[in-house]
C-alpha cells in the first residue's frame, strides 16, 4: 500500500477511535482522563494527516481486530473483476455506513405501523416510493439480495412440482429460489449467438406444457447474463409470457443501477435488481419491484393469529419477513442512489469505453472476445488461449505470470491465473483509467513478444 | 450535535472524500490536477481536525447525499433504544465496514468451491467454526437476520398444515417463518409469572397431537422474549421436545453475542442468533448453527439440474440461496466478534447494572417493572402510569414532555411520548453511564415532584 493510502485509513481508524471516546463518556462531556486520552489520539491523528499529506512515515496500524487486513483494492488498484465493479461504494455511501452502521439505526423514529418503508425519517418511505418510479413499477421493496427477490416470487407463485422457465444461462440463484420452492427449472435454449429469444421461450413454454400438461407458472429471465452478459430478447420475452398469461420476472442484477431500466415498458410483472452488484451498495441488499396486479399476493401481509393470545402482526408482508435491511445495507442503497440515478444516463459512456478495450484487446494477436460483440455491457468474457496463455504454457509461474503482470502495474480482479477464458468488467472507470488499463494489456503483450496491431 | 463530535464526522467525511481522489486516479499516482484537489482537501481536513480539537467551528456538513442527517445518536447521548442497544458497531467493527463496505469485498479471493463459508481470505471458513464454537454447536452459518435463520428451518421442516410450537410471546418473525411455510403457529402460555416453562410446553405438545392427530414438527422458543425479556425454562423446554422428538429451535437473539449460549447444553437443535441485534453487526445480519444430525437435511445442497444445459450448482446450500452476507455486514460480524466473545463472559456485570438502574427507577414513586424482577437481563419492560404518567396527564406536551426531559439531559431512545408502559435496554452503558441515568431519572422525578425514597 503506498504511504498515502495507508495513511488515509490510518487517520479514518483513528476518528473511529475518536467516535469510541464520544460514545463511553456522558452526555455531559469528557472528564479529565477522556480529555487526556482525546489529547492524545488528536495529537497522533495530526502525526497521521502530516504524514498523508508527505507521503510519509511507516504503517502503525496493518490489521482490523486483530485478524483482518486493510482492504485497499479500490484505492490502490485499478479493479476489473466481473462482480465487484458496480457495487463499488459512492462516496456518499461510505459516508452514510460512517453515520448509520450501527445495528438497527433505521429504527430511531420508527412508528406506527412499524414497518421499514413506512418510515420517513430518515426518508425510507420516500425512497421505497423513488424505487417503484425508477424502474417504472408500481412498488419496490428493498430486499437481502436480488436472490431474495427471486425468493419472495417463487415463494409466492410456485408450487410443487410447477414449471418455471429460465434461461439456459440463469444464475444459480434462480436454480435455487425455484427449488426452494419446490419448483423445477426449464431452460429456454440459446440461439447461436448465446441469446435467449423470444421465440426460443414461446417454444419452450410450449414443450413445457405438452410435456407435464401444465402451462410454467413463471418466466424468469435475466436482461443481461452473468456469463456473457449478453442482452437477451426480454421484451419479446415479456410480451410471450404475457400472450400464455404466464407472470414475468425481469432479472436486472446486472442492469438496475447501471443503465435505465423501464419494467412496464418491458412487460415485466417482477422488477428484481442487486444493490451490491449493481446499485453501489453494502452487500446483501437488492429491490423487488412490482406491479399493482402482482402486490397484493406477493406482498401479502401475514395471516397467522395466535391460538390462544390471538395476536396478529397485520402489516408485517409474509414474503418479506417484515423488515428486511434495517440499517447501513439500506442507508448504503440510500445514499447512492442519487448518482446511481445519475450515473446510469451515462450507460453510453459506459459501454463505449467496454469497447474500446475490448476492442484494444481485440488487437492483441490471437486474443478473442466470447460475449456478443460489439459490447452492450460492460461485463465481457473473453478468451486469451491464443494470446495471453501462450506465455503460460512455459512460463514457472504458469497462468499466474499474468497476474503477476497485471497487479505489478496496478490492476486486479483477473481470475487469478486463469489466462484462457474469463470475465472482467470496466464498469466505472473513467477515460484515463480505460485508456491505462488497454496500455497496460498492450505493454504485457508487447514484453512476451505477443503481437500487437497498431 | 457538539462542535466536537460534529467536526469528527466532517473528518471522517473528509477522509473519504480523498479516498474517492484515490479510486478514480491511476495506480501511478495523482496528476497535477488530482495533486492539487489532494492538497486543497488535504488543508480543509487539517482545519476540520484544529477546530475538533478546539470544539469550535461551523458546521461545513449537515447532509449526506443531500438528504440524511448525520446520526449522532451513540456519540451524543447515551441510548436505552429496546432493541438498539447491543447491536451498536464496535469501534472494529467500525474500522471494517469503512474497509469492506463495497458491494462484494468478501469475494476478492473466492476460489473453488466457490461458497462463502469457505473463504480463507479474509478468514471467512475460520470465523464460521468459530461461531459454531461459541455456541456450542457443529456447524454454523451466517444469514441475513434471525429471521432468515427461523426462515431457512420452517422451510426445511414445516410442511403445509404442520404444528410449531411457540411461545406465547414469540417475536412476529416467528409467526411468519412459520406462514411462510404453510405451516401453523400453536401458542404455549405463560405462568403467572410471564414465563414459558416446560411443563406448558409439553402440555401444549399434548393438546396439539389431540387437536390435530398429529405432533408438531419443531418447537421455537426465545430464550429471552421481546416483551418483557424474561429468561423462559429453556433446558427444561429443550429436554420435553425431545422427549417427543421433536425438533428445538432456540431463538437467541437477545442472548447469542450478550451472555454465553451452550446449544448442546440447552439441547438445541437449532441455535439462532441477530447479528445486529446481539452481535454489534450491521443489519441485516445473523447466525443459523445447527447439530451434525440435522445439517445434512437444513444445509442441503442443491440436486436442482438444468434441464437442458444439465448445469448443476451442487455445493450451493438451498435454504440459504448459496452465498448470504458478501460483504460489510458478514465483516462487521467477523472484526466486532473477538469483542463480542469477550463481552458475554462479562455479562454478569451487565446485568447488575440493570438492576442497579431498575432499583432506582423502583425508588420513584408510583414506577413498576413489569419484567421478572430482579433483572436477569438488560432489556426491561417498565410501567411508569403512577409516577411520569401523572405528570404527562396535565402537561400541556404530555407524554412528549418526558422525552423532551430526557433528551436535554442527553438520554434517548424511549418510546417518544410513551410515559404508561415502555421498554429500554441498558446494555452496553458502562458505570459511569448507568449512573448518570439513575440520575437523570430521578432528577426529572424530583423535578416533578414525584415522591423519590432515598
């Protein structure tokens, strides 16, 4: 870590300590030993500033409880790996889990009728409301994770033994929410250009039906994949879930957040987004969204009564559990979501410079791209069997001498020692940082003689 | 907000304004432009820290993201919050989250075979048989709240229509584990003292098998409830389910991470436990630990296959949706858990303190405790109908005056307004600070003119 860096975290640990003093004494303020030992830590903070604005002085602190070494991939390096990119904190964020981390710190102003998007300060209630209209829906949760999102729909629609479509590129999530369920997945084929299609799905709904004599009871299909991140036919498919009156789930875990989703126009029934991969968020959070016709039976508040106190918890939804991310996960998603709102305007940005690195990657002599290309994501999976793992074959280090190369010019996220197929992902970095990162593949292609095209 | 405590944010903020310089220069270093924006922050942060020191200044920060307000609630007061109390981050835990709040941080060396709990780096596999360990049991997982703990064991045995035992003070997301299964709540009542013992239990199991033909499937009692947080006959409840053969889920979330848990003892199961409730973590977060006899069936993997693609995810466990808390949440669990071990030992001196505090509240006038008393715990139901209600029935802010009492004196974290029956939780207050609220109390007390025997 280079001594600016170290530094930094250096004098964030030291505020905390800070905070430790405020938070052991009385509301009436410091006696004598507090004031000395806050004399004291102010005295070593200003050592510590003094040094990050030289650039100076050895580390005095390389460990978090004792055990947990100092995370500083997003600072010190340039960080491509295919999951981390769009879930990466705004600054914002980080402030937000800096005042909100604590526990239950949603809950200081909670009231009747108890219930997380109902409270409004801070602002849940309107921001449960800005959610629905981002992705143009009628309601939005916040959830644990796109995963239970997909719980929550399964849980809701499917029974034993029930067809639900997917894609023959689903994620395991889906696999797992369906047969938590007690569901079995249908996977809609690809065409040859690795797409889900419209048709494919209608084909497959029709095998479906003519092979168990029931129709699938959902379509489940993700925009963007997670290994090619390819665009999938989703309104098509939207509109031939509608035709069977089949409900439609939209799996924006690689969209909602990054580029404009709009799940009316799309057809969806089901919205279901990722705040830690997507929405810049503490991991697990996500968003279930969905249209009025969908509400009252997945957001179905609780039925049970107590035999014999004959309690009712009325407004607590069954799928939900009740509340859901009741601290820092959803100030994280809250803090955000400004310039995650802002920021996927910018899509086109976005994928332009996917392009252009991969297409510098593409000049790489027998490098290859395996994802649809041109790009319309910034996830791609690519193949360097012609290029980059030709050095691996003989070098000691193996496939890890790329990584060596790589994270010794300050990038990381590769798969380590993988130097035949995998997935990186440019999400969020800006122009100098694309055009570094293209340089860097160059110049490691260039030492191992690999050929360039100029 | 104090100057003081005021000022440490704004420096925190600060900080990681500049680490936001660091994430979107390049890995060589800053250009001039970022060179300078680093000196300017660098001297706004050097004013921050001479007036925190001093406790003079303005405040140069009120929102994050334009809308939330910085949360001061631990530094400033001192916080008897029912359920905030021991979810309070440690300063650790503090320290982590600013490390690992981005999105994914826990995934930076996920290998083969690809599942959280077997993370080596940071020592995620280490930290699950920890848990395990402090509990007593075999095998621990992490989930996102008790609730998804209670969630994953319904799910895996309650069939539609089957039996649960509760207590007749369950928590609500007892209940809706169970409805989310299909399953049916059966209530075991209280004795004259608001305790669930297990002669009740073993007689409600009776008259379920006669009501309905069948015994119920799993038995789920706190072992502190939420009401009036009084100790239920754990053990003895354990021992009767067994009796029956039935399995015992022992819902500790007021006690795993508070005071020492010994699942084999009690004879559970299931142990489950609230990281943000009891465990100073982030929410949502939590433990689900269970015996050998039972993970094979509640951490079942999936045997879900592609249908086409014949895609299998085989290591990925059903009731959890594979991975469960990738990133803040699980690490603010693992840098505040050496602290949290440490702390249940010293939970005796907890409870003392909120006797010490529930005895004085006793010496005013009129006030009752409607918990088990003497305090085995520091969550407590009190009354205050014949001494601060009396006031607030003429008081022109009526229950609200009381609030505003406590809070000038810098306690928060009452029900605002409630002066009849409430609840507060001292944990976590040291002497000092247990003191000071004694005082305050009867400091408003005398200041009413209600009666206080000294």
């Amino acid at each position: 870590m280079t001594a600016r860096i170290q530094k930094t975290f250096e004098a964030l640990f030291q505020l905390e300590e800070l905070r430790g003093l405020f938070r052991a004494s009385l509301p009436t303020g410091f006696d004598a030993g507090e004031e000395e030992e806050f004399r004291k830590r102010i005295a070593e903070l200003k050592q510590i500033v003094a040094d990050l604005e030289a650039g100076t002085g050895n580390p005095r602190v390389t460990k978090i409880a004792g055990t947990l070494d100092i995370r500083c991939r997003e600072e010190e390096y340039i960080n491509i790996h295919p999951i981390q990119a769009a879930g990466r904190l705004t600054t914002e964020a980080r402030k937000a889990i800096i005042a909100y981390g604590d526990g239950y710190s949603t809950c200081d102003a909670c009231r009747k009728p108890f219930r997380l998007d109902k409270i409004s300060k801070p602002g849940i209630a309107d921001f449960h409301a800005d959610l629905a209209k981002f992705v143009n829906m009628d309601h939005a949760r916040v959830v644990p994770g796109a995963r239970r999102g997909f719980q929550a729909v399964t849980g809701t629609l499917v029974g034993r033994g029930d067809s639900v479509i997917v894609s023959a590129l689903a994620h395991y999530t889906e696999f797992l929410a369906v047969e938590n369920a007690g569901g079995v997945v249908k996977e809609v084929p690809l065409n040859d250009k690795n797409i889900v299609t419209a048709d494919a799905t209608a084909q497959k709904i029709e095998a479906v039906k003519a092979e168990t004599g029931k129709l699938p009871v959902l379509v489940m299909i993700d925009h963007f994949d997670y290994q090619f991140a390819n665009e999938h036919e989703i309104a098509g498919i939207g509109k031939v879930a509608h035709q069977y009156d089949i409900p439609f789930l939209y799996n924006g875990a690689y969209t909602v957040g990054v580029m404009p989703v709009d799940g009316k126009k799309i057809g969806a029934d089901f919205v279901v987004g990722s705040g830690h991969k997507s929405m810049a968020s503490v991991a697990p959070s996500g968003v279930l969204a969905m249209t009025d016709e969908y509400a009252p039976e997945a957001l179905r508040t609780t039925a049970m009564v107590g035999d014999l106190t004959k309690r009712k918890f009325g407004i607590k939804e069954v799928e939900l559990l009740g509340c859901t991310l009741m601290g820092g996960t959803l100030l994280s998603m809250m803090a955000s979501f400004p310039a995650v709102k802002a920021r996927t305007l910018a899509w086109g940005d976005e994928v332009r410079r996917s392009n252009f690195f991969i297409d510098r990657l593409l000049k790489i002599s027998g490098s290859k791209v395996l994802s649809e290309y041109p790009r319309k994501h910034t996830l791609t999976k690519v193949d360097t069997t012609g290029s980059f793992d030709t050095v691996a074959k003989t070098h000691k280090r193996k496939g890890f001498y790329f990584s060596d190369e790589l994270s010794s010019r300050g990038i990381v996220g590769e798969f380590a020692g993988a130097t035949r197929t995998w997935k990186l992902n440019t999400y969020g970095l800006n122009e100098r940082q694309i055009q570094y990162l293209a340089d860097v593949f160059t110049e490691i292609a260039e030492k191992y003689q690999i050929p360039v095209m100029r």
